[in-house]
C-alpha cells in the first residue's frame, strides 16, 4: 500500500499482502446452494412467480394493456389477413408441407400397392387422415416443448446461424414454387440432397413448361416487387402498407374465372375447397406409432423456421422473443374462416399465382446473401458459420441442416477456445493500463517480468496449447532449464567433493583443465531426479545460474525472475488442465521464476483449493486482483528502488511509475521516500 504523507508517499507496505488474499479466502464463508436448495426454489409459490408463469404462457396479457389501437390495428388487420391467405392457399410454409407429404405418401397404401379392395376414394380418404394425424400430433409436441420452457434451446441460434439458415430456407421456397410456376409434375422428395433431385426434375422436363402460367407468375412477381418497394420506400406517408398480396389474389381470381384461363390454356387451379369440416372419426393408433419419429422433426423445424423469422424481425425492430411462446392463432382463425365460408371463392386461382406471391415475398430473405461480406469484414468465424449453415440447411434439408448447423457452430466454439488468441500485455504509458504489446509502439515492461494473457477457459483440450504459448512468450521451456541445471549442480557437486572447485569473491577456481561425466554416468541421469527442485543447501556456496559456471559447465541463462498470469478471461479450469497447470507453475517456481495468477474470482480459488492445487511450491499467495498489484508488488519485492543507493546515501529518489489516488488514474512524477524498513508479509 503506499500512503499520502503531505504531498509525498510512503511504501508502507506491499501493495498486497502476499497472504492476504489466501487468508481472506479462507476466513470468508459462503454458503453453496444444494440440490435441495434448488428444488425448494423451483417449487416456492409466490404472487410474483405466479403472474410470471401466466404472462409467459399468456403474452397477450402484457402487451394488450398497451397496444396502440388508432396506431396499429388497422396495419395488424392486413398482415393478418395476407398472412392468413397464404396460409390458405399454399400451407404455412412449403418446406413443412413437404415434409408432410413426404410422411402422407409413405403411410398411405396406394390401389396398385395394396390390391384391388382398397380404392381411390379410400386412399384420399387414408391421406387426410394421416395429414391431420400427422399435423395434430406435431402440435400437441409444440405445445408440450412450450409448456416444458424447452423454448431456451433457441440460446444455441445464433445470428449468423438463424441468418444462413432463414436464406437457405427462402432457397428451398424457391425450388419448391418452380413447378408450380412452369407446371410440371415433380415428385416430392425430403431426404438429403432432395434439392438437386427437384432441379434434375424440372430441368429434365422443361420443354412441358405451361406458358400461360409462366407468364401469370412474371407478371404477379413484377407487381409484387414494384408495390413493396413503394411501401418500403412510402412507408411514413401511407396509412397502411398497400395489402399487395390479398389485392393480387382478388384480381387474378377474377381473371382466370371471367376468361376461363383452366380450359382455354390448361392452367393448374386451386380446383374445388370443400366447406365445413368432416365427421370426426377414432384416429389410428398405429399411425400415431409410425408418424411419431417424423413428426418430432416437423415439430422442431417447424419452430425453428418459425423463430428464425421472427428473430430477424425482432433485430431490426428490435423487440424481444421469447422461444416458449407459441405463434400462429391469427392465422388459425383465417384459416378456419376460409374452410367453413368462403373457399369456394378461391376455386378458379391459378396455383402459378400463389407460387409467385410466396416468392414476392422472400426478397428480404434472399437478400440476406450480402451478410456474407459484412460477417467477413467483421468476424470470419460468423462469416464461416454463416456460409455452413447455408451449405448444410441447402444440401441435407431443414431438419438435418439445422442439426448440423447447431453442432458446426458448438464446434466453433470449441475451436476458438482450443487455439485462443493468447498475448503479452506491458505497461501503456506508465499507466496501470496494461495491453497487447503488439499494440502500442510506447509499452513499458519491467526488466525480468512477463505478464501473458489468456483470453479463454483453460481445460483438457487446451492446456497443451497454453503451455507451448506461455513457453513461446517468455522465450525458453522451464522444464528444460532445469534439467540443465540440476545436470550442471550434479557436476559441480562432484567436484566440490573431490576438492578441485574453490570459490573466491572474483567467480569460481577449478584446479582441473576440464570435466566430463562417463556415458554411463550421464545415462544414470534420470528424469525423476532432474524434476526435482535445486536444492543446494548441501553447498558452502550459492549458484548464480547467470554467471560463468566451472569448467566449461553450459546451462541456458534467463533474464526471468517473475512471470504474470492474466486469468481475467479464464471462466473454468477442469480437473485435467489443473494438473497440467499445476506443472507449469512448479517449472517455473523450480528455476526461481515467481508466478503471480491475477483477475479470477473467489470461485476459480475455490475450486483449486477442493482439488488440494496449493502445497509447499504452489501456494495460495499467488494471486492479486489485477496486474498492477502484482507488478507493484514485484518492484519492491525486487527493491528495485533502493537497490541503486548505498546507505550514506540520500533516502529520497525520484521515480515514475503511476500513482492510484482520489479514486483516478494519474501518470505522475512523485516524490517516493523509502523507509528503512518495511515488511513483506
């Protein structure tokens, strides 16, 4: 600590008391919660928590006390009403209704198949069946998913995740619209690569293409584009976004009905929507069984698509979402208008037209593909997560893509953290700012102290990669030190022994011209023996391992005395890393380096101190709360100050270092006087 005497400071102590920290540490109690803890918590009912859970289930009852009705009824009314026509007209997303086709056409028995008992009308009759078997239960496990908060698996979708898999999703839209558009007849196909087996399709019957429809589609897509970037570009000025879709849908169904486009040019139309709802019947038990496995996957991207899209909205309006919350009511009930009111209505709409509505509207979505630039100019990392998620959703479909996404994009993190961008930090300025040296052209760095940085949790899969780091930064391996060393004490105890070294205050006298171990002497050198700690207590002199040693006795000279750990960023240590840690430190402390560990938190010494890290070599004393403490404490450990002046003279010096005072940072000459005497505890 250095005190204020008038206008001067005084070294009273170091900085922090070497065990201070420990002896805090083992004073201070802190209760750690049991599993007990947990459950009581999770099951204690209270008002507040109460009304949380119903909100949550309920969101409708937070926002409607503040919705804005003049504002924005009549603009939710229109996206309302647009929203649920396609729903009508095409499914709520194509990539979901293939999926369930896919199930339709696999459980379903076809009158060639199943012999000559089953008929058409029974097989359409088994195929609506299986679809509502299919669509229930995929939303009773929606549901169970919501219920069961399992809404927070959407933490492992990230940005660049949701953002390439929305865009390879608006890529499967496409594909799937184009034989709607040119009207040729493609089977349906949800397996992996099922993509290029649609294109090889079409491609492969083009010359069917219907004109009339191709023409329609064109026409609907150019209106489409023109009306939306008006709205885009108007959207101040008009009341409501000008309801493109529902208007296109009125005018082309007029149009196909009023000249006759089904039989004049054999255009494929909606054809007939039977009102009402069919009789109830005891759904099929085994079908349940069959369809159980596919409609998990349906269920998952279902909300996956769903979230995704609304995550993108929610970026750029930005509002939050909540994953457990489930959507879809205000199109439910258009829908259920339509199929009990006014679906005859749609009958003569040309299916070219609704292809050409659904791809007006992923122009967002496909323009998407220049977030590749700005992730890259950003972070590659993103920019790769991005490009594979795309790859991935594109080549393998929905389902497995995402799955592949999500576990690409973990794996990511596990690379990041297995090769972290470790560094050297030094002083800015005399400050007690410390950064990256490679940063600032003025660093100052105290001789024979290296502080290093390591930006990410340490464990198994890492802890080689910090120590070759570590060993690269200060620029010698410590285990190799002292195996030289401990081989030169070995030598020089020898001839101790034998009388032939002398030691005199100008260096050491040998009486023999030379020196040499047999080989079978240096093969007994085990490596045990030159692990263990120098010890010459057994010597009437100490070795300066810096100065010339006898007889031509070679051990690599360091300028290291003190080595700073930054573990600022380090969140975990597992039981294998500790180990190796444990290692280093004692390689180091071994060949009289000091490390000092600054920046963790009670819990990581915690940790250390169950696992029995701390013994007579790596003591709990090691740590400071951040570099500066240590650096300060190193100085005058070193007395770096005093160690230029003799007794007789003046006890004032000036030095320049910073000086934390009035809670601020201030690079200062002072004046420093030195006591005599001070301890280090």
């Amino acid at each position: 600590m250095i005190e204020p005497i008038g206008n001067q400071y005084v070294v009273a102590r170091p900085v922090y008391s070497a065990n201070a920290f420990g002896e805090e540490h083992k004073k201070k109690h802190r209760h750690h919660k049991t599993l007990l803890d947990h459950l009581k918590k999770w099951f204690r009912c209270s008002a507040q928590k109460a009304k949380r859970i119903a909100l949550s289930l309920f969101p409708i009852a937070s926002w409607l006390p503040a919705y804005r009705i003049k504002e924005w009824l009549l603009s939710d009314i229109v996206s309302g009403i647009s929203t649920g026509l396609v729903a009508v007209l095409q499914g709520p997303f194509p990539v979901l209704s293939m999926m369930v086709g896919a199930v339709v056409v696999r459980l379903t028995p076809t009158a060639d198949t199943a012999g000559p008992t089953v008929t058409n009308s029974s097989v359409a009759e088994h195929k609506v069946m299986v679809a509502a078997t299919v669509t229930i239960l995929s939303g009773i496990i929606q549901l169970l998913m919501g219920v069961l908060q399992l809404g927070f698996v959407v933490i492992y979708l990230s940005e660049s995740l949701i953002s390439g898999f929305t865009t390879a999703a608006a890529v499967h839209v496409l594909v799937s619209q184009l034989k709607f558009i040119l009207q040729l007849t493609v089977p349906a196909h949800t397996d992996p690569f099922s993509i290029f087996k649609v294109l090889i399709s079409i491609f492969s019957q083009i010359e069917k293409t219907n004109i009339a429809d191709l023409v329609t589609s064109l026409i609907i897509l150019l209106v489409v584009f023109v009306v939306k970037e008006i709205n885009q570009r108007y959207k101040a000025k008009l009341p409501v976004p000008i309801p493109i879709e529902l208007i296109m849908t009125v005018i082309a169904t007029g149009v196909s009905y009023g000249f006759d486009f089904k039989n004049r040019f054999n255009v494929a139309v909606v054809g007939e929507m039977k009102s009402g709802f069919q009789a109830p019947i005891t759904p099929n038990v085994q079908t349940f069984q069959d369809a159980i496995g596919d409609c998990f996957g349906i269920a998952i991207v279902g909300f996956a698509v769903a979230f995704s899209v609304a995550s993108v909205y929610s970026l750029k309006y930005d509002y939050p979402i909540d994953g457990n919350q489930i959507a879809g009511l205000l199109s439910a009930v258009i829908v259920l208008i339509v199929i009990l009111a006014i679906g005859f209505l749609l009958e003569p709409l040309q299916k070219s037209v609704l292809a050409a509505l659904a791809l007006g509207n992923l122009k967002g979505m496909l323009m998407q593909f220049t977030e590749i630039r700005r992730l890259w100019r950003k972070d590659k990392y993103d920019c790769l997560i991005w490009v594979m998620t795309f790859i991935f959703a594109v080549v393998l479909g929905l389902g497995l893509g995402l799955a592949a996404s999500v576990a690409f994009q973990l794996l990511t993190i596990v690379f990041r953290t297995q090769f972290p961008k470790c560094s050297t930090l030094a002083n800015v300025g005399r400050s007690n700012i410390y950064k990256n040296r490679k940063d600032y052209s003025e660093m100052y760095e105290p001789d024979g102290v290296k502080i290093f940085r390591c930006p990410s949790p340490i464990y198994f899969a890492n802890i080689s990669f910090f120590k070759q780091k570590l060993i690269d930064a200060v620029g010698f391996s410590p285990l190799r030190i002292l195996h030289k060393r401990n081989k030169a004490l070995k030598k020089i105890r020898k001839l101790q022994k034998k009388g032939l070294l002398q030691v005199t205050q100008k260096g050491y006298i040998c009486t023999v011209d030379g020196f040499k171990d047999s080989d079978e002497e240096l093969d007994n050198d085990n490596i045990e023996e030159l692990d263990q700690p120098i010890n010459t207590t057994d010597l009437p002199f100490q070795i300066d391992w810096n100065a010339d040693l006898p007889v031509n006795i070679v051990v690599p000279k360091i300028n290291l005395h003190s080595l700073i750990l930054d573990f600022s960023a380090v969140s975990f240590l597992d039981i294998s890393s500790m180990r190796g840690l444990k290692t280093i430190l004692q390689e180091f402390i071994r060949i009289q380096v000091d490390v000092y560990i600054v920046g963790t938190d009670d819990d990581f010494i915690e940790k250390l101190a169950r696992c029995e890290f701390f013994d007579d070599e790596v003591k709990d004393s090691i740590f400071f709360l951040t570099i500066h403490d240590a650096v300060l404490h190193i100085l005058m450990k070193k007395d770096y100050s005093t160690s230029k002046f003799n007794p007789s003279q003046e006890k004032e010096a000036k030095l320049d270092f910073t000086i934390n005072t009035n809670g601020g940072l201030r690079n200062r000459e002072c004046q420093v006087r030195f006591l005599s005497r001070f301890t280090c505890i």
